[in-house]
C-alpha cells in the first residue's frame, strides 16, 4: 500500500531523515518506535506532505493490483483526498468548535450523503462523544479528546490511518479503550501506520515494525521478533 524509497528529509539545515525505507501492506498494523528525536513524527509529517523529501519518494497504492502514486510532491489535502489520514500529536481538536463540528471538519473534502451516518458510527465507537455532541472539545479530557481526534480522521474514510503518539499522556484504562479500537478498525479493513511511545502496546498491536535511530531505519522486522530482541527489550522494553 505504502512504500517509502530512500528518503532525505531536512528541516532548515538540519538534516533529519537519512535514507529510509519502509513498506506497509494493506492490511497491515505498522508501528514506528524508537527515542525522541530519531525521526518519528518526521517520517510520519513527510508521508502525510505537511513536510517534503528532499530525496526519494513515498508511492502509495490505494487499492491491490492499482498502479502506484506518487504522492512526495502532493498537497496534504490530496493526500488525504486519496486516502491517507493523519490524526496528529497532541490530539489537535478545534477547542472552539463542538464535537459533532469537529466530526464534520474531518469530512471537509467530502459530499456524499453518508457524513451524518459516520457521524453516528462514531458515536457508537465512543458513546460519550454523542452524549457530548454540542459541547466545545476544548472542554473534554485528554482521553475524550483523543477519542475525538480518532474519529475525525476516520471521518474521511482513510485507507490508511496514520497516528502519531495516541497513548500520550492518557490513563491506562483509556489507552487500553483505543487501542481495542484501532484493533477493530484495523479488522474492518483499514491499514495503520503508528508511532508510538508505549514499545510494549506498540509491538502487542502491530503486524510489523520499525525501529528508527538518530534519522535512520536501525532495525525492522515481525513485531514478535522485535519484542523478543534483547537489544529492544533493553533499550525500549525496560528489561534488563
């Protein structure tokens, strides 16, 4: 569905991105994890166009047997428009307008007549966001609000859902809720792309997996090999 070739990426001077490579296949749950500052939420803003490569490419299959698109010099809303999502770091609600709006912003590029009842799908993901439908989301929790951010990206129908940190700064319970849900969506059909904090949860919820050092691919493989690895399981898994 998604292969990332050989990408640069440098912000002002920095070079940031050095060479990386990864493939996710449909239908597939892919984690990125690895320190802060290795390169994570760059990889995932490049793939997304919020950031450009300055070499390589990013190809983009949206369905099996298509021909690829080039998606490295595509505007972020045509990414989206083909079917790639992003809900970002730190949530990123619109606190002035309600849930049910915030829904609808998600679905911008869309004029179909099925909005209102994804609206509902969502509400029925996570019921205290219909319960709440006409309240501001600057007045949620951190876990409503994260609830919210999820919904919102999957509210332009993504083929490929991309997350950046979804567990951060959430209670385990509400951890443990959305990651129950990216299970199921995953189920339903949709291909994830995650970077996330957690090592543990992000190896448990993930097919494959890439560990990114200092701007580079340090290692990839089966999540379940990765886990069992004592180089990981020291360095991200808090064993000794």
């Amino acid at each position: 569905m998604l292969t990332v070739e050989n990408i640069d990426v440098h912000r002002g001077k920095t070079h940031v991105l050095h060479q990386i490579d990864l493939h996710v296949g449909h239908g597939e749950i892919i984690a990125l994890i690895g320190a802060n500052g290795a390169g994570k939420t760059t990889t995932l803003k490049t793939i997304s166009g919020l950031l450009r490569p300055t070499k390589g490419k990013i190809l983009y299959t949206p369905e099996a047997g298509k021909a690829p698109i080039d998606i490295s010099t595509m505007a972020p809303e045509q990414i989206v428009g083909a079917g790639i999502s992003q809900c970002p770091e730190g949530r990123g609600v619109f606190a002035q307008l309600s849930v049910k709006e915030n829904l609808l912003v998600g679905a911008y590029l869309r004029s179909d007549k099925e909005i209102e009842k994804d609206i509902q799908s969502v509400y029925e993901m996570f019921p205290i966001l219909g319960e709440r439908s006409t309240q501001a989301a600057g007045k949620l929790s951190g876990g409503q609000q994260m609830m919210l951010a999820l919904g919102r990206s999957l509210m332009s129908q993504p083929k490929l859902l991309i997350l950046d940190e979804p567990s951060l700064g959430l209670a385990p319970l509400i951890i443990e809720t959305i990651f129950a849900m990216l299970q199921k969506i995953n189920s339903q059909g949709v291909t994830i792309l995650i970077v996330e904090q957690n090592a543990v949860m992000a190896l448990d919820l993930s097919h494959r997996a890439y560990v990114l050092e200092t701007g580079r691919v340090a290692l990839s493989g089966l999540s379940s090999d990765l886990a069992s690895n004592p180089q990981i399981q020291k360095s991200y898994l808090g064993v000794e």
